[in-house]
C-alpha cells in the first residue's frame, strides 16, 4: 500500500480572528506537501473546488501543482480533481495543463477528475440545471478525448454536445511520449464500477472506514478485469482518504484531536456536498456537530474512523487499510490542527510507518505507464 495527502485550501472559522488566514492556509498546506514529499509519501493530492467558503479556498490548483512542482522532488502531484465539464474548464485547457505539468514535474503529475461538489458549485458555472446528475453527461462525453489530444499528433477534432473543436495540434504532448495516469473521483458504488471499466483509478473521497472498503473493492476490482480503457493503459488503483493524527504518546494525539475542531469540517462538508446522502440525525446547517470531546476520539478511534494514536498504534491502524486491500491510503490532513502538530504527524508516520509497508521505491503508476503497450 502506497500513502498520500490530501489538501483543499481549508480556512475554516479562523478568518473570523485572522486577516490573513486564507494566505496562511493556503502557504502552509504547501509546506506539508515539501514535508510529505521529504518523508517518503508518494502522492499529494490538490482539490479544485469553487465558491465553497471556508471549505475549500484552492480554486487554481493547477498554479498551486506548479508551484510544488518546482519545490518538491519525488512526490507525484495529483489533481484532485481538475474539472474537465466544458462550461467550467474547456477540456483543451485542461489537457494543456495536465501535460504542462507532467513536463514541469518530470513525470510525476496524476490526472484525477471528476464533476464538482454539489449544487452550490454545480449552479455557479451552469445556472437553471435541476439535476445534478446532468454533470456525468458531460464527463461522460469528454473523458475518453484526452489520451486522443495528448497522443495524436494532430487532434481528430471532436464535435459533441456541449463542446466541440476543429483538428488542431493540442500542445505541449505529454512528456516522454507517454501519458499521466487517470483518476476519477467516486462517490458511489456504480462509480467505481464505471471507473474500473474505463482503465481510471478511483480517487475514493466517500470511503469513510475499513469496512467500506468490501463494498469498494467488490465493484472495483471485478470490474477492472474486463476494462476498455480510455488512456493507453489500465491504472488499477483504490485510494481513499481518512483523517490522521500522529504524535509521540497516545494521550497527545487523542488532545490533540480533541482540541483541533475536527467537528466543524464534516458540517461543511455536508452544507456543500448536498447530493451526498445525509446520516440520520445529522445537523443541518448553519447548526453543525458538537465539539469533539476526548472521549469521543477514543469512539472514532475504536470505530476505524479516524487514525490517531502513537506510531506503533498508527501503523496498526494502517495495517488495517492494507489488509483491507487499499492500493493507497491518503490523510486529509486534520484540518484545524496547529501547524507545527500537522507536521509531526507527517514526520511520524514518514519515519515509522510508510518504511513498514510501502518498500517499493517504484510508483505504482509508474509502473503502469512505463509498461509495455498490449
């Protein structure tokens, strides 16, 4: 199993007391990454989200991958996700971009894309929509274009119904001949079935504990035998993302935890996400959860809904993941934790528990798209 982060521009309520806490969170969730990239995780992953404030301030993830392009050394950079629906990001752009960065990167960038958040994003771009679910039309319609602009020498052209191009030379291609590795961020169980058919890995953004993981994989991986894929190669991969917290002793980790607001990010999450199905009881907003106590970490902890705990303890709980047969496990870093305590946890889980499982110095997606073509 191979290990991420996973980073959003979250601001949160400190911009009720701070200035300037959108520019110092987006700073320091680009420390984290140099960090991640210096402990020895694999990937690092960017969300592209628009009008969700406090949520998620990271709108120009594409400057943000480059800039880290530059300051990191051996972490792929992920985009997580790059809009590819015509009215918010034309498609030729973003092949443009995805090769620019797999140029500045040295091949080392991950082409994740999906639909949007919800209605509060979805209605920004396409005003008087009424089902949310138009969205997968028009993904559907554009995903399989890409590979064909980055590896025909003169792109066919494409006229569909919501975009269309003339042949034209899309440029730059992508570096070394090849392409970047192909995500999809998926919600539901029939999304990682049609992921798995098309050749993309699941970007697994809905997967919230270790039994979810049996449902996931069921689709996933049944399906993935029998891909058609879209890109010049299958990327058979499951990453999915859960919270971590990690510090010398247990009862650190666990005040940690406890005094870091971890409460308030699932509130927004479900006052943006709205196609989400709500859990029974949960609060509608503006009301949100209440603050986490440390007995309830210890009930998160117990229920596999959150790492957290010593090194020793953090690598069990890992362990679990892999078992599981997560192919990459990605920490949404906890969100409202100083920053100095979000750094520890990247520095500890480097030097005690990546060495402990992921031994292969290779990238899986490195593999798959050095691979010889069938």
């Amino acid at each position: 199993m191979e290990f991420g982060i996973f980073v959003q521009g979250y601001v949160g309520k400190r911009a009720e007391t701070d200035p300037l806490a959108e520019h110092k969170a987006l700073m320091e969730e680009t420390e984290y990454v140099i960090q991640a990239d210096r402990s020895g995780f694999k990937y690092a992953w960017a969300s592209e989200h628009h009008f969700l404030d406090e949520y998620s301030h990271l709108s120009a993830n594409d400057v943000f991958l480059g800039y880290l392009a530059h300051a990191t050394e051996r972490i792929h950079l992920g985009s997580g996700i790059f809009n590819p629906l015509a009215p918010v990001n034309h498609p030729v752009k973003v092949a443009e971009k995805v090769a620019m960065l797999d140029h500045l990167s040295g091949n080392r960038f991950e082409f994740g894309s999906g639909r949007g958040a919800g209605s509060h994003e979805i209605l920004g771009f396409m005003p008087g929509v009424t089902d949310m679910n138009h969205t997968k039309e028009l993904w559907e319609e554009t995903i399989a274009e890409f590979p064909k602009m980055w590896l025909q020498d003169e792109y066919q052209g494409f006229q569909g119904k919501h975009w269309s191009l003339p042949p034209r030379k899309v440029l730059p291609k992508p570096y070394g001949g090849a392409h970047p590795a192909m995500w999809y961020a998926a919600g539901s169980p029939p999304s990682y079935a049609m992921a798995a058919k098309k050749g993309l890995g699941v970007l697994g953004f809905s997967v919230q504990k270790v039994s979810d993981m049996e449902w996931v994989l069921e689709q996933y991986k049944t399906a993935i035998v029998d891909a058609e894929p879209v890109g010049a190669f299958v990327n058979d991969n499951v990453m999915v993302t859960t919270t971590a917290i990690c510090a010398p002793t247990h009862a650190e980790a666990v005040r940690i935890a406890a005094s870091g607001g971890l409460h308030y990010l699932p509130s927004l999450v479900f006052r943006y996400h709205d196609t989400f199905p709500r859990p029974e009881g949960f609060p509608v907003w503006p009301e949100t959860l209440p603050e986490y106590t440390e007995e309830f970490v210890e009930v998160l902890i117990e229920e596999e809904l959150l790492i957290c705990g010593d090194p020793d303890e953090v690598l069990r709980q890992c362990e679990r993941w892999e078992r599981a047969g997560a192919d990459q496990l990605s920490f949404g870093l906890p969100v409202g934790v100083p920053k100095e305590e979000t750094l520890q946890t990247i520095r500890l889980v480097g030097e005690h528990v990546i060495p402990k499982i992921d031994t292969d110095p290779v990238h899986r997606t490195s593999r798959f798209r050095a691979a010889p073509r069938p």
